[in-house]
C-alpha cells in the first residue's frame, strides 16, 4: 500500500539525523510495549507481516505525530480487537474482563528468552525452484499499485537495477501479510544507481540496494 510509512525520497521531512549514543529505550513505557507485542505475538494470532501491515494502516496523521512505539501500541490495540483477544474496554481499563478463548496460551516470563532465540524461520525450500534472475541479471521493477501490503519502495517501482545478491527462498510478505505463510518466493537484493531514483539531485556514482522478491521483477 501507498501508505505513510513509504516516505523513502519523498521531500518535505528533512534529513534523517542520527542520535548520538542513542538508548534502547526513550522512556520506561517503551520497554513494556516492546514486551507486550513479544508477548502478543507469541500467541500466533498473526504473522510478522501482518503486525507490519497493522502499524502501516495507521492514519498517517496519525503515523507522522506518534513515536516509534506509540506506532506499534496502536497496531498492537486493532490486531488484539480484531481477532477477539480483548475488547476495547478491557485496553481502556487495563484490566481482563473475559478470559481467553480456547486454544491460546500465554507466553509465561520464564519463556521468553528462549522463544526469541529460537526465531521464527521465514526461510523455505524451493524444492529444486532455482531463481530466475542469476547474479548480474538487469532487472526492472514493476509498477505495483496494490492496497494491500507491499515491500517494494514506491520510489524504486518502474526502475532498473542489477541483481548483486541472491538471499534465497523466502516467504512473500504481500500474501503473509493475509495470513498465509504458504507462499514463498526468491529474494534478491537489486543495486540500483541513485540518480535513476532521485535524479540530478543524487550524487553521482551513489547507488541504493533495495531486497526485492522475485514476482516484483521483469528482466530488463
């Protein structure tokens, strides 16, 4: 989706300055929100992408004036009420008012660090599928205009790069995004001259690498 999160070479927002000896967390607030959406998404109501659409589908009034956590405590609110997990009233309140339904387990403390070291693969076979694009392959990104989930820049989409690196077989964000974790699909990281992307205003010789999946690519 053309949503607020794709701002990449777009004018108006200033140059993205760096933070000097930067802290994990701004305010203790933020540790717990972190900690909420590991505990939430632990109950396997979601997929990664899916969580990444929710905060994507911010309002981007919304999205441009919230901090990095605000953005994912409002994503984290929708998901829980969508799915049936809690009720408006019970995140207003803070407190349970139903339990939960069958077939979901909380993820206790003492879990946590284990669950995150194990990871959660997105890795997948391609069953003697090789890649289309072999390393060096010109490539031109295709116009995609969708409404739902995307990972392709709007900045780089009907451009030309080559591709300079073969990631392997990974699970598709756009359909992940739904929910289904089925579909898979070679991933490359795509090199592509600045100045094809922002003009005369890149400096010259700079080039931008971006990991795009396989069904956003034509060979050029």
């Amino acid at each position: 989706m053309n949503g607020p999160q794709d701002a990449g070479g777009r004018m108006g927002f200033g140059p993205v300055e760096a933070e000097v000896d930067e802290p994990v967390f701004h305010a203790p607030w933020e540790r717990r929100a972190l900690a909420l959406n590991v505990a939430a998404g632990a109950a396997g109501q979601w997929t990664i992408d899916q969580s990444r659409h929710a905060r994507e589908d911010c309002p981007p009034a919304d999205y441009y004036s919230f901090s990095y956590y605000q953005i994912w405590m409002r994503a984290l609110e929708n998901m829980l009420v969508e799915r049936g997990l809690a009720t408006r009233d019970e995140i207003a309140t803070g407190q349970m008012q139903q339990p939960l339904r069958a077939g979901i387990t909380p993820l206790a403390g003492d879990r946590v660090a284990d669950v995150l070291a194990a990871g959660f693969p997105y890795d997948r076979d391609p069953k003697g599928q090789a890649p289309a694009y072999p390393l060096g392959t010109r490539v031109r990104t295709r116009n995609l205009q969708p409404r739902g989930h995307i990972r392709l820049p709007s900045y780089c989409r009907g451009k030309v790069g080559e591709v300079t690196t073969i990631h392997g077989y990974h699970v598709f964000p756009d359909t992940s995004a739904e929910g289904d974790k089925s579909i898979a699909h070679w991933l490359y990281a795509v090199t592509f001259q600045a100045r094809d992307l922002f003009g005369d205003r890149a400096a010259e010789g700079d080039t931008v690498c971006v990991d795009l999946w396989e069904p956003y690519l034509d060979a050029e």
